[in-house]
C-alpha cells in the first residue's frame, strides 16, 4: 500500500500506522509478530517519505522481533532485512547493506 501513496496520502496514513502499532502492543505485547509487521509497515512509510532516521529503528526492532519469535529464516525475516537493507543503500552504508543481503540468501 505504501509504494503508491501520494505526499497528503502519507501524512494521512502515518497516524493510522502509528496508532494501529499502539493498538497491537497494547493488545498482543511488545515482542508479537503482528508488531513486528506494524513496525515494518510504519518504517516502509518512512522510508517512502525518505525519513531514514524514523525509518532504521524500527527496522531494527521488527528484526529483533521475527528472529525471536520465528527463527532467523522465515519470509517474514527475509522481508524486513530487504527493507532494512534497502534503507542502509539510501544512507550509503553499502557493506551493512550487502551483510543484510547475504542473510536474506
């Protein structure tokens, strides 16, 4: 969904991320994978909008999330080391980038 947003559609859209991420972590804890999909989904807009910094920590912690809770292999993991990974290229931090890469093989 967020590939094709419009900039008033992002500004719309970031607030709804936002509180649906609360939402689950209220409901479901702070460690469930459901977050870890939220975190992902706000940290994708972010990257849309070219907010890196915003972007990487949740990244981060959606990361920590699936590899504790799914293991290191999972499609869920692959996912988020892609957006990661596409995130360090933007910040020119290639050799962090292909390290998350090589894990995504």
């Amino acid at each position: 969904m967020t590939g094709k947003l419009t900039q008033g559609q992002y500004t719309k859209a970031e607030p709804l991320y936002q509180r649906s991420l609360k939402i689950w972590e209220k409901t479901l804890g702070a460690d469930h994978p459901d977050v870890a999909t939220s975190l992902n989904n706000l940290a994708t807009l972010y990257c849309n909008e070219k907010k890196y910094a915003k972007a990487e920590p949740l990244h981060q912690r959606a990361l920590k999330i699936w590899e504790k809770a799914l293991g290191p292999n999972p499609p869920a993991v692959a996912n988020v080391l892609e957006g990661y990974a596409d995130l360090l290229n933007k910040r020119g931090r290639y050799r962090e980038a292909a390290s998350l890469h090589a894990r995504e093989e």
